[in-house]
C-alpha cells in the first residue's frame, strides 16, 4: 500500500512539472537588453597638418600655394614665423623600396629578403655593377642578387656569378632617363617590374638583403607627388603638395626613408613587365609642379633656428578641421596648430562628410578586443562610451568605458586613436557617440525647401502627417520677399515655403507640388522677382487650379499685402515687426509668425515706410512685438507702434536667436526638446524651415558657417539635458560638418 501511494505521489509531481515546463515553454525569459552605439566619424589621416582635399579647394577657390602652405602650416595665415623659401641645394635622397621595411623592428630593419631581381630599365640596355671600386656592365636581362650571410652573390644573364661584399651599387647604362627594374613587388602596394631612376643599392646582413633607390631631391618628387595627390587636380595645389613632400623629406635627415605611408608614398618612374610598353607612375603635371618649385621648402623661424625647414606633415582629409599636434602625437609643434579647412568641402572628399554607423554593445566590445584591446580594458557588459576629452577640432583624445566588469576602464589619447579608428574602420579617429544632431538638406537651395517641407507635410488623408492647403512660392534668391512667407503659410491652414528661380520653376518644386497634390499656389513677391512664366509653368503643374499673387511694388509693399491677407484670414491682433533692411530677425521670428499666424510687418532702422503704415492702421493690433536690437528697429520706430514691446533685441543676430527663443519658450508654448540650427552667414538654407519650425513649436538659432557663437553655445549648454536633436538646415556648403561637431560636442 505503501508502494501504490509513494509511486502515485511521485507520477503527479511529475505531471505537474511537466504541466510546468509546457506552459512556462511558450513564454521563455526576457533576454538582455542591449545598449546600441550610434557613432558618426569623418577625416581620413591623422588629422594633422595639410589635408590634401582642403589644398585642392584652396586652389580652386583661387589660392596660391604659399597661401595654402601658410594656412595649413602657419595658424590659418596668422602666424607671421611661418614662410615659403629657398633652400639650396637640394640633398638627395635614399628610399627603401621593400615596402615590409620596418626600421622599428630591430630584426628587420629594412632587411627583410632574400633576393631581388634587377635589369635595365631600358630595351637593350646593359646593367651597370659597382662593387669595391670596380664597375663592370652587362647585357640586358634579369640578373639576381641574394644574400649569404653579409656578402651577396650576383648571378648575370648568362649564368656567370660572382660575389661581393659590402654594398652593391646598379643602374641601367643607356637610355633616359637612366631607369633600373625591379622584378619584386616594391612601395605601399607592392607593384612588380617598376622602374627607378637614380641608382639601386644593395646591401646584405644575416642572410638578409636590403635594397635603396638612390635619387636626387626632384627625382625622388617626381615619384612621390602624384602618388600622394592626383595629377590631375589644381597646380597650385600640386604645387603646395611638392612643397611639403619636399619640407617632410629634408626634415627626415640622411636617413633612409620608407617608399610607403611610413614616410611618403613613393612609386618611381614607371611599371610594366614590357618595358616598351609601360604604366607610368610619373606625370607631366605633378613634374611640372615639382620643377617649378625646386628649392621651395616650408619653413618656420625659431629663436634658436632662424629659418628652420618645418616638419610638414599632411593627410587625405582633415573632414573640416586639422589637429593640433599634441593631441595626436606629443610634441607640440608651433607650425602644427589646428585649423578650419573651409574649402575641403567643395574638393570631393568621400570622407569629408559624416558617416554613421550603429551596433551592439556586444559587437562595439568585441571589434574593440579584435583591434587589440584587452579583456580588462573592456568592460562586459558595456553600456557606455563617454569622451571625456578633446582637441581643437573635436578629435577624442580621452575615452571612458563603462559597464560591468571592470566598471570603467579610461582609454588614452593614443589607445583611443588605434583602437576606434581600427576596430570600426575609420579612416580617422574623430568620433562622436549617440549624436543628436541631423541633417535636413538637399543638393541645393531648392531641394533644401523641398526637405523641410517633406518633413512636415503630405498629400491629403495620408495618417499622422499634415496636409498642405497650399503652396507659398517665393524667388530663392530674393530672401527679403521671403520674411512674410511664413505667416501667410500658417493662415492658409498649413502650407510649405517652396522657391523658384526669377524665371524658371525648378524641376524639385515642381514635383513636390505635385506631390502635395495642391490646388491652390500663392506667389509672395512681385513680377520682377517671380516671372510672369514662372507664374504660367505653376499654373501648368498638375492639380494646380489657381495661382495668385501677393506682390508690391517693392518689399514693404509685398510685405503690406501679405499681412492684410493674413489678417483677413484670421483676424490677427497681435503682428511681429522685424527690419525690412536686415533679414537675420525676420528668419529667426519665422517659426513664430507661422505658429501664432502673425502678420509680419517691415520697418527701417529709423522709420516706418508708408507701406508698412497702411498694414499697420489696416490690421490696427492691440500689441506690436518687436524683433532686433536698437540698431535695426530704433526705439522712435517702436514708439511709434501700437502696443509695441522688444521681445528680444541683441548685440548681434546671435544673441537676438536666442533672446527670442527664450521669449517663446517661456510665452508662447514653444520648446527645447528639439533645436533647428542654420547658418547665421548665409540665411539661404533657413529661409524654408518657418512651417516646419513654427509647427513644431521649436526655436531656430544662428551659427556662423565655422563657427560656433559663444551666444548660441552658452544658450545649448545652458539646456543641453533637455534637448534630444538638433536639425541642421541645409548642407555642409553652408554650415560646416565641424561646426555640427562643435554641437554635439556641446551636448555630450
């Protein structure tokens, strides 16, 4: 009896675990949730320097090459110890053409094989062979050297060997120029059968043999410039290029130098196993430039070294801003300062430009272990990044890890360059982590409007969007017609700001129109800058069925009837009065005329035009809010208004951005939480972004194209915690990548 009952408990135990495990099957435990990166990085290079990109944008923008030397080299121009002089002669030069040497490797030291293969670099040539003071020639063909111990044994075309000791000098003896081939593969990408001028020397040591092209200063150039820059771009920047492969050489000292990045890419002359028929590495051009600056060496004045020859370093692209050298290196270099690289932008540079990229913290931990970090460096889990530290340009120069165990681990200016740039790829090693900030822009300023307006609005009846009621067309390059846009396209009910050449509707507002699928298009300017055509191709666009216009005779008159229209649509009682002769206020006070559908009224510094008087008596406001410090609306012309009150009027446009953002975040139910940000230089890619901004009840401040304003700077840091993005209006052409850097460094 006992048994029965003893196994009866045990069977229903067992039932009921199973029960158990079945239910509890379909519901499994919740995983771990990770931390995702999101990581934005630019430059390719150390950062230091001259960017190559940036001295191509130079010369196309019309600068010399002593300009561009002077710019990278010399504090942007400023510092007056830094010049471009003459220096001769000219030291030739020894380049090690294995590119496995490494002079840092005591067990290479720049010997690392066994044999090299060598004949003229001519069709029928002989190849000329000194060795202990005697020169011997012999017919074209391969000949072979390898080492034994110290010596090196030489076998001809013809079987014959001989050995030597010490070093072995060869050249080709006939032909120009004089040009020697090598078999082996040679220089940064080991391409076989290239041909050196100069000559080619050969020296053994424990069974090892090491091979140096021989050149003079030109020859050596020559080979390096178009290997470094393509010879194909500006000659004045090929130009600033020879010069600072030039200074770098002269500053390496006797020395041997590498024929790759470890000194400067070198390729000599030509390749090609038909040596009548060869690749050339050399170019007329980059020659050209070479010659025409021979002697030309950068150099910086010193108390102890009066015209001392500047160490020169460069690289493909400095992504907007050089470094300076400390923060990369150690040594800070008095001609090594960072610096804006305002042209870099305009030269092609794939690299200029962020590149974002986002993963796990698990893949973040284990690409840093592949790139050479060790366990204890990496916390597991991780589940921060935190730059603690920075350079001139933005470049990280402290990192600390945080996460489980260790529970921080703070990385080193140069663990963080090698670790970073190696375990993700990167070309360079400035980085930002988790950024906020983002681009709203197109190829232009056109497309640019048509960004901002994708942003907000859609066709009708499209779910969680804003349909346009409207479309408000203004000239694009008529800025001043554009200040009213916005408060003529909250009163319509919602509308985009699209814009238009003086006489051509451009191919992105035309689809964007029909994109909105809206039928009613209102022109704010006059004929002069918005065509009689340009009306007739809006009234061509499908869906259009009525196109008006709201235009005067001159801007305060247009400005006039778009506020009559906006207080017929809605009946305002408060209007916003901005200068009619400075267009800075008017963009920023843009979102606000949208969200609180305000007339916009013109002034001049010191007097009400007539125009903007007839507005004014039309509308009769209880309150007239006024944008601009006292030198572009005076205090007699705010006198003068109803109601009147300076809601925010600062030193600069700067400072006035911010004033009104404080003012409509306090008063007018705007917020912080998002920022758009436009260049305060240009106004151009701003001039779109009203609706967008005054939907959205979130503020626009200035910056200058590189530069961040202390007023803008100390206003973000001041709400740094609250704010989750920043929209950028426009492209890089008018607000730099750097500058965008300077933000998110700002809200780190």
């Amino acid at each position: 009896m006992a048994t029965y009952l003893r196994g009866f408990w045990w069977k229903n135990v067992l039932c009921a675990l199973l029960a158990v495990i079945v239910l509890t099957g379909s519901a499994p435990l919740p995983a771990f949730a990770q931390t995702n990166f999101t990581f934005i990085s630019r430059g390719f290079g150390h950062g230091v320097g001259m960017s190559q990109h940036g001295a191509r944008g130079f010369a196309e923008a019309g600068y010399g090459y002593v300009q561009i030397l002077r710019h990278y080299y010399g504090s942007g121009g400023t510092d007056a110890r830094t010049a471009v002089s003459t220096v001769l002669p000219e030291p030739s030069r020894d380049v090690n053409l294995d590119g496995a040497a490494n002079y840092d490797d005591g067990g290479n030291s720049g010997f690392t094989r066994l044999v090299w293969t060598l004949r003229p670099g001519h069709v029928g040539s002989r190849l000329a062979v000194r060795a202990g003071g005697l020169t011997t020639t012999f017919p074209d063909g391969w000949s072979s050297f390898t080492a034994s111990g110290s010596s090196i044994i030489f076998r001809a075309p013809d079987g014959q060997t001989r050995t030597f000791t010490g070093t072995v000098v060869v050249w080709g003896d006939g032909g120009t120029p004089r040009l020697t081939q090598v078999s082996e593969g040679t220089g940064q990408y080991s391409h076989r059968f290239v041909r050196f001028r100069g000559e080619l020397r050969l020296t053994a040591s424990a069974g090892r043999i090491k091979l140096i092209n021989r050149v003079n200063m030109s020859e050596y150039l020559y080979g390096v410039v178009p290997r470094e820059m393509p010879a194909s771009w500006h000659s004045e920047a090929l130009k600033a290029q020879a010069i600072a492969a030039r200074s770098y050489s002269w500053t390496s000292g006797s020395g041997e130098l590498y024929s790759t990045v470890e000194s400067q890419v070198y390729g000599g002359h030509s390749r090609g196993e038909n040596r009548a028929n060869t690749t050339a590495h050399e170019h007329s051009r980059s020659n050209s430039a070479v010659d025409a600056t021979r002697g030309r060496v950068v150099t910086h004045e010193s108390s102890t070294h009066p015209n001392d020859i500047a160490r020169t370093f460069y690289m493909s692209t400095s992504g907007g801003h050089t470094e300076n050298s400390e923060n990369v290196w150690v040594s800070a270099l008095p001609h090594l300062r960072g610096v804006p690289d305002p042209y870099e932008v305009n030269a092609g540079a794939a690299r200029h430009s962020w590149l974002q990229q986002t993963f796990t913290a698990t893949e973040v931990r284990d690409r840093l272990l592949s790139a050479g970090a060790s366990s204890t460096l990496t916390p597991n889990p991780l589940t921060g990044i935190e730059v603690t530290r920075r350079g001139v340009s933005g470049r990280p120069t402290e990192v600390v890890l945080r996460g489980g165990t260790p529970s921080s681990q703070t990385l080193s200016r140069s663990q963080v360059q090698r670790l970073f740039r190696n375990a993700f790829g990167w070309g360079d090693h400035w980085f930002y982590v988790n950024p906020k900030t983002s681009r709203i822009a197109g190829s232009d300023r056109f497309a640019t409007a048509v960004a901002a307006s994708t942003r907000l609005f859609a066709p009708p009846a499209t779910p969680g969007r804003v349909p346009a009621r409207a479309a408000i067309i203004v000239n694009g390059h008529a800025p001043v017609d554009m200040l009213p846009a916005s408060s003529l396209a909250g009163a319509v009910g919602g509308a985009p700001i699209l814009m238009v050449e003086q006489g051509v509707v451009p191919a992105s507002t035309a689809a964007e129109i029909r994109r909105l699928r809206v039928s009613n298009v209102i022109i704010v300017g006059g004929t002069g800058v918005v065509s009689e055509s340009v009306e007739a191709g809006l009234r061509r666009i499908e869906g259009v069925t009525s196109v008006r216009r709201l235009g005067g005779s001159d801007r305060f008159a247009t400005a006039r009837d778009v506020a009559l229209e906006v207080d017929r649509l809605v009946h305002a009682t408060r209007v916003i009065v901005v200068s009619g002769e400075s267009i800075a206020d008017g963009i920023a006070a843009a979102g606000f005329a949208y969200a609180g559908k305000l007339p916009v009224i013109l002034a001049r510094a010191g007097s009400i035009p007539q125009a903007s008087r007839d507005a004014v008596r039309g509308i009769d406001p209880q309150q007239s809010l006024v944008i601009g410090g006292t030198g572009v609306v005076g205090e007699s012309v705010a006198s003068a208004l109803p109601g009147a009150r300076r809601i925010a009027g600062g030193a600069n446009r700067f400072e006035t951005t911010t004033q009104l953002a404080r003012y409509l975040v306090a008063n007018e139910r705007f917020n912080m939480g998002s920022v758009y940000v436009a260049s305060g230089d240009t106004f151009v890619d701003a001039l779109a972004f009203g609706p967008l901004t005054g939907h959205n009840r979130n503020p626009l401040l200035f910056v200058r194209s590189w530069q961040l304003p202390t007023e803008t700077r100390t206003e973000l840091a001041a709400r740094a915690t609250g704010i989750n993005r920043v929209f950028i209006a426009g492209g890089e052409g008018a607000l730099s990548g750097w500058v965008q850097g300077q933000i998110e460094w700002v809200l780190e």
